[in-house]
C-alpha cells in the first residue's frame, strides 16, 4: 500500500517532473494520479475527443486469444484495457491489472465490478519496474500510456519480457510523435498552449498536470527510438503502428 498522500503542491508538479528518475519522479506521479483519479475518466474522453476509446479498441487487435490465457495490464488505471484483455481469455481467463496508484486502481475496480468482472479481474497495486509476479507467467502484457510515467523505462522492459510467456506479446499504446510538420504543429499547439491554458482557467488545476502531460510526451522515445529501447530489453522481434497521425503508436514486442 502507498502511504497517505498529502495535497498536491504546485511545486511538487512542475512540468520538469517528466525529467526525473528515482523516488522523486514516483512521488510526483503518485500525487498527480492520485489528485485526478476521480475524473480521470471524463478527463480523458474530453481532451481526446473520445478518441481513446478507438486507441484502446486498436490495441486489442493485436492480442492473441488464448482460452483461458493469463494478461497483465500494466498502469492499469480506471482499467479500460483490462475491461477489454477479458474478452481475449474465454470464460477461464484471468487478467491482472496492476497500478502504481492505489486511487487510480480503486476506479478500475469499481468498474470491473459494476460488470460483473470481479472474479476473472483482480487489481494489484505494483510498480512496473519491479514486478512481483513469477518469470513466464503471462501470454500478454499491455501499457495504455503508462510507460512514460516510468522513471526507469529499460528495467519495466526487462520486468516485462521476464513475465511474459516465450512467444508471448508485449502491446504498448502510448503517445508518440506525430509522422507530418503540419500534424506536428497543430499537435504542439494544442499541448503547449491550449491545454495549459484549459488546466489552469477552465479546469483550475493546481497540480500541474496539464504541463506535466505535454511535456511527458514531448520527452517520450519516438517510434524508432521506442523500438530500440524494447530490442534491447530482449524482445526479439518489435513492430509499431501509428494511430492517429502519429499521435499515438501501438508497438508489439515479442519475447
Ligand atoms: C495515463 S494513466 C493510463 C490509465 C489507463 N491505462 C488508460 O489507458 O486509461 C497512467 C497510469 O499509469 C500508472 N503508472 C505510472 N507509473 C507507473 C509505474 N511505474 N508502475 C505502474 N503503474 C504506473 C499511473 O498510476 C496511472 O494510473
């Protein structure tokens, strides 16, 4: 469990977070999740247009059913994906979805349960870098735009291909760079000004997340860069698509 969080202070937020490493880095994150946990899901549709409802339905295209298969979806959250990860386990399936944020979780869970999904969905609350779970136990892992929250992104990677099964697949949807000049400065646009701008006037939010948001993206490996980073973790074979322009990419990395 993670400590009783205090307020979020503007100064604990900043948009730098998106540099940091180590304790502080996680702290900052916790803080954020955990101040906008309770709107994270109207958030989220509002400021992509409702497009991540399409990204995520994406994403699944490229998970294999396996009857009564094992799936862990990481950063887990309000648990969209793990909501969807069951439709690829049959009856006996099981999906574990795993947060570093226990308000974050608390969401996922009312969600799964309000399906009816309890008894083949259970939350855990774990950080991506060291994962409790035994080696080659999942067919599947999935990141819905969680990795650029990971301070140490390489040993979430090697975590990662350790649990998953050999031939399993790692599917990571995250926010990418957009592939045009023209896409790239709408998209600059709409991060850097618009939605700080809506941050603190309209949604008056004092934790900083909407400065952290953009500049966590704009700090994020790129497409290739990404790719790398996963054939270096041991992946041996990595592929991606782009969604959306570029804004968002699906990167399939096989153990
Ligand atoms: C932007 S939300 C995405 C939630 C959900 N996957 C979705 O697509 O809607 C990112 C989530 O990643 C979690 N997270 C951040 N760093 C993490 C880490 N090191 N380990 C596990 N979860 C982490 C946050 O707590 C948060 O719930």
């Amino acid at each position: 469990m993670v400590p009783t969080l205090e307020k979020p202070s503007k100064a604990d937020t900043p948009k730098s977070v998106s540099t940091w490493t180590g304790e502080a880095r996680e702290h900052a994150v916790q803080r954020m999740f955990t101040a906008i946990a309770g709107f994270y899901d109207l958030n989220n549709s509002l400021l992509s247009f409702g497009l991540h409802h399409h990204w995520k339905k994406r994403a699944m295209q490229y998970v294999a059913s396996v009857q009564g298969g094992r799936a862990l979806d990481l950063g887990a959250g309000t648990g969209d994906l793990a909501i969807l990860l069951d439709q690829h386990g049959g009856q006996t399936g099981q999906v574990v979805a795993a947060d570093l944020n226990e308000a974050m979780l608390r969401v996922g869970l009312g969600k799964i349960q309000e399906k009816g999904l309890g008894d083949r969905i259970s939350c855990f609350q774990m950080n991506a870098e060291h994962l409790t779970f035994q080696d080659n136990t999942f067919d599947t892992v999935t990141a819905g735009f969680c990795i650029r929250n990971v301070g140490n992104r390489s040993q979430a990677f090697t975590e990662i291909r350790r649990v998953l099964k050999p031939g399993g697949r790692f599917v990571c949807l995250e926010f990418s760079q957009p592939t045009t000049a023209v896409l790239r400065a709408l998209y600059d646009f709409y991060s850097f000004k618009l939605l700080p701008w809506v941050g603190t006037v309209v949604a008056r939010d004092g934790t900083g997340v909407y400065e952290y948001l953009p500049a966590s993206i704009r700090t994020f490996p790129d497409q290739e860069r990404l790719r790398e980073l996963l054939l270096k973790a041991g992946f041996q074979q990595v592929d991606y698509h782009n969604l959306s322009g570029g804004i968002v990419a699906i990167h399939i990395a096989v153990k």
